[in-house]
C-alpha cells in the first residue's frame, strides 16, 4: 500500500493523519473537503511499530511537506502528530488534534464502559466475542474481527451521525494496530508521552465532542500544563468523528477553515 496520497494543488502545507493504529484512509473526506482551497496531505502509516510510525510520518512530512507545516491529527493520530511535532519543532507551525486519545492513563479507565452502556445486549455480546478472538494467539481472519468490531464502536461513539457517509477506510489492519497500540498505552502509562510535550514549540488547538467515550479531561487537563500555546474546542453535540456528525460538521470544518488562514 503507497503510504500517502495528495489533494488540491501545490503548495501542501496541510497534511491530515489517520487514526487506528491499522485504520488508513479514514481521513480522505475531510482532505477532499479541504482541498477546494488547500494541497493536502494524506500520509497512510504502514509500520506496525510505534518508532516506525513516528518515523515514517516524519519523512513523508519532511519529504513532501512545507517546513511549518500545519498538522492535523484525528485520534491515535492526533497523539502520533504530537510526538512528531515535539521531535521536530522546525518541521509542524501548527498542530490541530481531533478527538484525541487521552494523554494520561488515569482518563483511559471508563472509555470502554461508556461505550458498552451505549449497545444494546446483543451487540456487548458481539463486542465481547469479537475481543476475545483478537486476543487468540491461535485466532484466524482478525483484520475481518477487527473491521466488524470497528463498526461497533464507532456506533457507541457516535451522537447523531451522518449515516450515508462513508467511513474512507481502506484496510483494517489489526496486526499494525495491535503491535502500535500495546507500545503507546506503555509510553502513556509510563509518563514519558505526556513529557514529550515540553519539545513542542507550535501552536495546538485540541478539538473535542462532548458526547466522546474519550473524556475530554483526559486531552484538556493533561496539554494545559505542558504545553505553552495550547487552546481547546469542545464541539457539542459531537461523538468521536466530528465529521461525520450532522449536528457538529459545519462547525468542524469552520474551524478548520478558520485554523488554515490565520
């Protein structure tokens, strides 16, 4: 799989990171949503490390990109747009986070309890069946398990989404996901993510729904004291995926737009 795609015409000073770790592709309507009046960036992570991932980012960036450019990362890739804007403060002029990942593990407790109150008994049922294929050594065909609990979840994260609109996602790849994942739940428990925000030097505005299983403490509290330039958008009546949401788009891409020409 090529590990990135262009929208828009040159220059592209803009580029916009997927989420997951193993979900490629998920940004692309929010990059052809921006690319009526910006080059864009797509950058797809293919590495199923957590130092691959920053790396190979870090090159598509350094390659590709504009130096200071802005960065928007949705998810887990608002948490591997961070490390990279804090490793290379000459390369990122701003950093946008999008439903991010909490930065402390103290905030990661109840996600996944708010997310099974929100499915119907059969569908905690799935979940529970699903997960526990994933978590067999011997388990078979887990990028289909991975997809199919995908689905579920973004049900439980949702408020009121756009339901026609396509998820953009290529491949599920659980086996980048499970080996990224366990690394960053590690740096995060240990502390070391957290600290790695006194080497970011740009502006971060940290955009969040209210009705987000990721509680938006877990993003707000944490970067307030870390980071120098930081501001935080909580967008009402908003899930996990601010772009698919009906009441809460326009409001996302305004900002966005807003963000992109100062």
């Amino acid at each position: 799989m090529n590990n990135l795609r262009k929208y828009g015409q040159p220059p592209r000073a803009v580029a916009l990171v997927h989420g997951g770790p193993g979900t490629p592709g998920e940004m692309a309507p929010v990059a052809r949503e921006l690319s009526e009046a910006w080059g864009i960036l797509e950058p797809l992570q293919t590495r199923d490390t957590l130092q691959g991932q920053v790396e190979e980012l870090e090159t598509v960036l350094a390659e590709h990109g504009l130096p200071s450019l802005t960065l928007i990362g949705y998810s887990w890739g608002a948490v591997l747009s961070f490390m990279v804007a804090a490793r290379n403060p000459s390369l990122v002029g701003k950093l946008i986070l999008v439903s991010s990942a909490v930065f402390e593990e103290r905030y990661a407790a109840g996600i996944m309890e708010t997310r099974l109150s929100r499915l119907s008994s059969e569908e905690r049922a799935t979940v529970d069946r699903l997960s526990r294929e994933l978590e067999d050594p011997a388990g078979k065909d887990k990028d289909r398990a991975f997809a199919r609990l995908g689905d579920i979840i973004a049900r439980a994260d949702s408020y009121n989404p756009v339901a026609d609109l396509d998820n953009g996602v290529i491949e599920y790849q659980y086996r980048i996901y499970e080996g990224v994942w366990r690394e960053a739940v590690r740096l995060r428990s240990s502390g070391a993510l957290l600290t790695m925000g006194q080497g970011v030097r740009c502006p971060v505005l940290a955009i969040h729904g209210d009705h987000d299983p990721h509680p938006a403490e877990g993003v707000r509290i944490p970067l307030s004291g870390v980071l120098g330039d930081f501001r935080f958008l909580l967008l009402e009546r908003c899930g996990h995926c601010p772009w698919r949401e009906r009441h809460a788009r326009d409001s996302f891409y305004a900002t966005l737009r807003s963000e992109l020409q100062l």
